[in-house]
C-alpha cells in the first residue's frame, strides 16, 4: 500500500489470494471512514478525508494480513487532491 503520505489516492497490490480482500480505514479516534471488498490483484483509493492520521487494515478470511498508518495532507507530493474536486471513493 503506497504511498504512506498523500493527498488522498492510495495504490495497492495485493498477493494472489482465494476469496476476496476487505480493505478498512479507520480515523485515529477509531471511526471507520471505508470499507470495501475486492477480488482485484491491484487496487486505487481515493479517500476524501480531510488531513489527518489514518490506519488502513487488509483483513483475508477474517484474520488481519495487514496494518499500516498513513497520513493525509495537501503538502503530499504523492496522489491527487480529489477534495477540491468533491469526488467519492471509485474503484478503477
């Protein structure tokens, strides 16, 4: 899952797995602001959160395969600002 610090759009690539992938993002109060099920091998996310602190876990049969924070901010030099655009989340 890259990059760890962006303006929004995330980029990932997931192993060969049977069945499909959960993908959440919590706030750091614990909130979660996504969720979706995928079957893709790679995946874009676009996540129109204002700036802040955010945990993305990849969950596969019910058990976390994955965890990792990232940070959005309009300093990023990484994804496209989708804010100002007033875009939702859309698979690709």
């Amino acid at each position: 899952i890259n990059p760890s610090y962006t303006k929004g759009r995330l980029y990932m690539e997931f192993p060969d797995y049977e069945g499909y992938i959960k993908i959440e993002v919590h706030d750091m109060l614990g909130r979660k602001v996504f969720s979706e099920k995928t079957y893709q091998k790679f995946k874009h996310v676009y996540l129109n959160q204002p700036a802040g602190t955010y945990i993305i876990t990849v969950e596969h049969r019910r058990t976390m395969v994955f965890k990792k924070k990232i940070v959005i901010s309009e300093t990023s030099p990484f994804g496209a600002n989708f804010n100002k655009y007033s875009l939702k989340i859309n698979d690709i």
